[in-house]
C-alpha cells in the first residue's frame, strides 16, 4: 500500500507486504484518518492513513478473492465484493459482518460502491 501527495504524487508513506497477496482495492474514510483494503489472500484489513499500522482485520472475510471494498459516506459502514459472488457490509470499527447478499450476482463481483447518503450500495460484475 502507498499513499501519495494527490498534487505532486509525492510518497507519503507506504507500507510492503500489506496482505499475502495482491490487493485489489483501497479506499480512505470519509475523515481521511482509515484506509481499507481487500486482496486476494481474503482479507479486509483497515490502517491508520498516517502510519499504515494495521488497526484490524478480518481473515477469510469472503471464500474468494475480495475485489472491492468501501467506506459508507458516514464512515460507519464498509462494503465489500468478491469473486464468491457476495457481497457484505461490515462494521468498520470491529469488521463485524452486519449483513450480506449471497449469489448477488452469477458471475464474480468487480465493484461496490455506497450512494452518496448510505442508503444504496451499487455492485458490478462479469456477467
């Protein structure tokens, strides 16, 4: 994981071997203090932005690769997509499952995304 200056691209701060795997995507909290992360070792892991120091994580969060992962606009929430075809809302202070759609959809899901006002999540896939 590598955090840049969003003006100069300069780095910031970076951390190696973040998961046992490639990571498929990143997000920062609506606050900018978190990051989240899904990769394909199956984990959701969240970092203090500032540190990259794991704060928690969540191991076998899905039984396929984790795809796309999101914080909801209130930082309460993050979303999370996988090849299993599922997709999970979390807790994002304990990574505690609130509530998942399994088979959302018939091929692997690429991409989760909140509505701007939390109350909708958009997911996309290979079908």
């Amino acid at each position: 994981i590598k955090v840049w200056d969003s003006a100069t691209l300069e780095l910031k701060t970076e951390k190696a071997n973040a998961h046992s795997g490639n990571i498929w995507s990143v997000d920062f909290s609506p606050d900018g203090s978190k990051i989240v992360s899904g990769s394909v070792d199956k984990t959701i892991k969240v970092w203090d932005s500032a540190t990259l120091v794991l704060k928690i994580e969540k191991a076998n969060a899905h039984s396929n690769w984790v795809t796309s992962v999101q914080f909801s606009p209130d930082g309460s929430k993050i979303v999370s997509g996988s090849r299993d075809q599922t997709i999970k809302v979390w807790d994002s202070a304990t990574l505690e499952l609130k509530t998942e759609q399994s088979n959302a959809h018939s091929e692997p899901v690429s991409s989760v995304q909140f509505s701007p006002d939390g109350s909708k999540i958009v997911s996309g896939s290979q079908e």
